[in-house]
C-alpha cells in the first residue's frame, strides 16, 4: 500500500513539473511573438506562425502526457483579424469573453500553474483591442491602463491585484461611456496595485528626485 501511494506522489510531482515546464514555454512564445509583433506592426504574419508553434507545443505534451489535458493552441493565441467597425457591442463582448480568465485565475488561485495560464490568456485581451476604435477617450486610457498594469508587473499575482481587474472589467461592461469621475475611480484602483504609467513612471521618479 505504501509502494502504491510513493508511485501516486512520484506521479503527482512529475506532472506538476512537467506542466510548469509546458506553461512556460508556451508563456514564452506568446510573449516574444506578442513583443515582436508590436516592435514591427507585422502582426498577420508573425501570428500566422506563432500558432502552428503553439500547436507544437500542444502536440509535444499530448505525447508526454497523453492523459493530461492540455490548453488549446486556439485559446491562447488564434489569429486575430481586424474588425471593419467599432462599437460598445464589440468591446463589452471582449470584455465578457476574457472576464471568464479572471474568474478562473480567483477560483484556482493555489494552482500557481492554472492561475499564471489563466492571466497570460487574459492578458491576450489587448491585443484584440488593438483592432477596435472606440470613441469614449475614457474607456480606451482605461483599458491602456490595464495593459501597462499586466505588462509591467513584475512580482506575482495576488487575489487582491486580480480582483481590481475583476472588478475594473466589471466596471467597463455596465458602464461602456466612462463619465470623468468613474474614470479617476477606476484609475485610483489600479493604481494602487499596479504600475499603470509604464516607463513613464521612472521619468516620474527622476523629476522627483532633482
């Protein structure tokens, strides 16, 4: 009984490290061709290959761990094509469809490797944005806000971090034309636990400091 149970822990320790392995590769194509792609505005090409990677990937971890679910290649990194018009309609539906990430991300917070998966899909979000023209000003800085916040964060999520992006989003969808004191509201919020300014924030700190 005891053999049973050190080959289940034996197991157990194996597919966790093996999943991490995966998470992080597949983290790390999404983020060199997602910073490729915005160095040079090739975006249709470098995701017409950026998938098939992702499937490799996909296809590797099958082999491995033909027992194991693996995340599809199509969730985090589909191709994206840009939409022939904007509307609120389009942005509360990307909202709506990535929100589901965040949820997830809270509901299996200890699941270092669920939760990380879970932000990096989130996280795709903007780069759907980038398709949409949107004319409330407000909403727009707001959802710039959010992606200076994920892209220069550089400790681990916690709860509290992922509930400010619950509840910005939430915030977002029931409210698309931003008013100017929601907006500063919002904005007060991810501040708070995130670097929203980006590399603006350390030309900040150096006037500061003379």
């Amino acid at each position: 009984m005891n053999t049973i149970n050190q080959n289940e822990t034996n197991d157990k320790y194996l597919r966790e490290g093996l999943n991490e392995a995966f998470s992080d590769l597949r983290l790390n194509v999404v983020n060199a061709t997602s910073t490729m792609s915005e160095i040079t505005g090739k975006h249709d090409i470098i995701e017409k290959h950026s998938t098939p990677m992702l499937r490799i990937v996909d296809r590797l971890q099958s082999t491995i761990m033909p027992t194991e679910d693996t995340m599809s290649a199509d969730d985090l990194y589909k191709p994206l094509s840009p939409y022939e018009n904007s509307s609120p309609n389009k942005a509360i539906n990307l909202l709506h469809k990535y929100s589901k990430y965040l949820n997830s991300a809270v509901d299996n917070y200890d699941d270092e490797i669920s939760r990380e998966n879970d932000m990096i899909l989130f996280s795709r979000m903007f780069y759907e944005f980038d398709y949409i023209q949107y004319d409330n000003e407000n909403f727009m800085e707001i959802v710039n806000a959010i992606k200076n916040g994920i892209y220069y964060k550089n400790n681990t999520f916690t709860v509290e971090d992922i509930n400010a992006l619950k509840n910005t989003v939430t915030d977002l969808i029931k409210n698309v034309n931003i008013t100017d004191d929601l907006y500063h509201k919002i904005l007060d919020r991810l501040e708070a636990r995130y670097n929203i300014s980006g590399p603006l924030s350390e030309v900040s700190l150096l006037f500061d400091g003379k």
